[in-house]
C-alpha cells in the first residue's frame, strides 16, 4: 500500500487511462484536418487546386453547350440527386452560360460523379440522361437535366426555382416521366442500363482528375492548365477563374 491510499495497479491503470484519452484526442484533431483539407464529399469545397490535364483525356463523348473551338473549357462532374448541384443550376449556370457559353468564350461539359451511397437516384438519373442524349443530342440532354432540377426544387420548395434545402427522393417511374414530358422515350434504355458503362467511365476519370465531390469543375485555359473549383459556389467564384483562364 502506497501513501496516500493508491495502490501501485491503481496508479498503472490511471496512467493507461489518461494515456488513452490523450490518444483519442490526438485521432479526433488529426481527423478533424484530414477532413478541413479534403473537404466534405459534396457541397462547398473552398480548397481548390491548378493542374496541368489534356482536354482530351476529360472528354469522351459527353454533353456539351456552346462552340467547340472555344478558348476555355469547363468540365462539370454531377451527381443528379446532389442538392448542392442542384443549387448550382438553379442559382448559377444561367449566369454563366449567358456571360461565358453563349458568348462564345467558354464551352461547357457535363460529366457523371454519381455518389451511390448517399444518393441512389443518381445512376439511374444519369443513366436517364444519356438515353435523353442517345434520342435527341446534347440539347435534349441540358433540356432533360433542367427538368430533373425543377422537379427537384418543386418537391423542395414548391416551385421550379425555390431554395434548395433538401435531397429530393425520386423514382425510375419519375424519370421516365420527366423525359416524356419533354419529348423522350427512355424506359426501355432506362431499364436496361444501356449507359452504365459510360457513367462508370465518367465516374473513373473524375476520380483520376482529383475530383473528390459534387459538384466539381475543372477549367480549363488553352494551354491545358486546369483549376479545379469545388462545390456550389457563386457566380463571382466562377467569373474570378474564367475572366484569369480567359486573360
């Protein structure tokens, strides 16, 4: 018996005790980094970085608005059922297609980066889009991909254009419907799968580009340098990293 009334085992077990809180509290702040650097797996990602890539190796034969000879190339990877891409077409691609794609400086690519495991609408959206694609050609697509963001914002908010606040829930039913109503005939493409290959693919170069969450994009300047811009940022975000490509 030690003075002071501690025995020498008790002593042994209070030091493992203060040793192992000291070690969940050195794992919980490394983790808490960890997760500030890469950011969350979607929303607003303000750590972006510049690489050097070849158009080429980010484009197959994907959607595209505006003029292919452009200068500047933006290369877009969604997930369909993504809120925070929802939010960015809602509040921003108009803004930048009739400043950037319509004008002719920029063209605009979209790409699959289906995040399965929280999102299970968003193969069989993609998948949708591309039978979309298949019948009427990129325009049919933009056509499509606005439509699935309205009904996404009307069950959200109650209108085409209301805040997004929520991940909408949606069937292979709902998209169907979606496309018929503007002028499409999918389910047996849906059904089949037809595109699976293609949204694996997209899936796979994203993640090869550094692409970590949605929504992301990467622009790209006419010598190949790239600036990957993450998450559903602003207009202003966007007309910083496109005025520089451009310049």
């Amino acid at each position: 018996m030690m003075k002071g009334g501690n025995t020498m085992e008790e002593t042994k077990t209070n030091s493992w005790k203060y040793a192992f809180v000291a070690l969940v509290g050195v794992l919980v702040i490394a983790g808490a980094i960890l997760w500030l650097n890469q950011g969350s797996v979607t929303g607003n990602v303000v750590k972006d970085t510049t690489n050097t890539v070849s158009v080429k190796t980010l484009m197959d034969d994907d959607a595209m608005l505006g003029q292919a000879n452009a200068p500047v190339t933006i290369v877009q990877f969604t997930d369909w059922q993504c809120p925070f891409c929802r939010k960015f077409e809602t509040d921003t691609f108009n803004q930048i297609k009739q400043n950037y794609i319509d004008t002719g400086k920029v063209k605009f690519v979209t790409r699959d980066f289906p995040l399965e495991s929280i999102h299970p609408g968003a193969i069989p959206a993609a998948l949708a889009a591309e039978c979309v694609k298949a019948e009427g050609g990129a325009s049919a697509y933009y056509t499509f991909k606005q439509k699935v963001t309205e009904e996404q914002n009307i069950r959200d908010g109650g209108t085409a254009t209301s805040p997004v606040t929520k991940t909408v829930t949606f069937t292979n039913d709902d998209l169907v419907s979606w496309a018929q109503s503007v002028g499409y005939t999918i389910a047996d493409c849906l059904e089949s799968q037809t595109y699976a290959s293609e949204v694996r693919k997209d899936l796979s170069d994203g993640q090869a580009a550094g692409v970590r969450g949605t929504p992301a994009f990467l622009i790209i300047d006419k010598k190949g340098t790239s600036t990957l811009l993450s998450g559903a940022q602003p207009f202003s975000a966007f007309k910083t990293a496109l005025d520089k490509a451009l310049a």
